[in-house]
C-alpha cells in the first residue's frame, strides 16, 4: 500500500469515527486533551498519596470512576452510530 492510498484510508478512518461520535476535529480534539488533563490530575495525586497517604485519599479512584463514566457514555455514541451504519 503506498502513502497516499494508507493517507487515504487514514482519513476515511477518521473521519468515520468522528462521525460516529457525532464531533468535529476541534470537539474530538478538546474531548481528548480534556480527558488528558483529568488523567493526568487523578495521577498526580496518586503520587501525591504514594508519599503522604493522609492526602487525596479517594480523589483518584473518584476522578477514574468519573472518566470510566464520560467515557462508556461516549462509547454509547460511537457504538449506536455504527449499529445504525451497518444496519
């Protein structure tokens, strides 16, 4: 497969998969880096708590069950837009 035909086809992908979670490039792109940003907050006071246990003693196990929570919505999306595609 040469460059211009897998650019192709990596745009077909993500365009297919913007259209199923009904988001432009701009949303898709403030979803993830949002995400990013939550993630990286729940991980810092992992290490936080790593080293002064008293601290942040469930933020990051409430922070996870939040974002597993936004992210199985999210998936909820994608899935019935592709269940509609091939039906």
């Amino acid at each position: 497969m040469g460059e211009d035909e897998w650019l192709k086809m990596f745009s077909r992908k993500c365009k297919a998969h913007l259209s199923s979670v009904n988001m432009n490039a701009w949303q898709h792109f403030k979803f993830a880096f949002g995400f990013l940003v939550e993630l990286k907050k729940a991980e810092l006071a992992l290490l936080l708590h790593m080293f002064v246990p008293r601290c942040c003693d469930t933020y990051a196990s409430d922070k996870i069950k939040e974002l597993a929570s936004k992210l199985e919505d999210h998936n909820k999306l994608h899935l019935n837009f592709l269940e509609e595609d091939d039906g």
